[in-house]
C-alpha cells in the first residue's frame, strides 16, 4: 500500500518504520539523524523547498522528508483504513 506524501510522491506504507510529526520544532536526536543521513545520500527530500511536516524512516535506513503535518498524515492513515 502505498500512501501520498505531497506533489505526486508516494511511500510504501510497508517499509515504513515509524513517522516522526516534526511541524511544529524537529526534535534534536530527529534533526542529528536526518543530518547524518544527509551527508551519507540516504535522504530523499520530498518538501519541494517547503517546510519538513514529517520524517518517515524506511526499513532500509532511508529517510524521506515530506511537507504534509502529522496530524495531517495521521488523519489520511485513519481515513484510508475506514474506507
């Protein structure tokens, strides 16, 4: 199942291993992370320039950055799995 991040990009929602909501401040141990993933090339950054909302973190050590809040992920989650 593959779930909409923002501007036509998609995750597989099953190799997501958690997804960090970081809208309103990026935690300091998230913000070390994404840095060192960085430097490393295992950060897709899906923002298009805009704000990171959320940090997904893949079960193949990738990183994807998207713009979308986690409340606003959180909701699409709950609606997609009701319908």
């Amino acid at each position: 199942m593959f779930y909409h991040i923002g501007f036509n990009n998609m995750v597989s929602l099953d190799r997501v291993i958690a997804i960090i909501d970081t809208s309103k401040a990026m935690p300091a141990p998230i913000a070390r992370q994404v840095s060192a993933a960085k430097k490393e090339g295992r950060v897709i950054d899906a923002t298009s320039g805009r704000r990171t909302g959320t940090v997904f973190f893949m079960d193949n050590g990738m990183i994807v950055l998207s713009s979308k809040t986690g409340k606003t992920v959180r909701f699409n989650l709950i609606e997609d799995e009701e319908q």
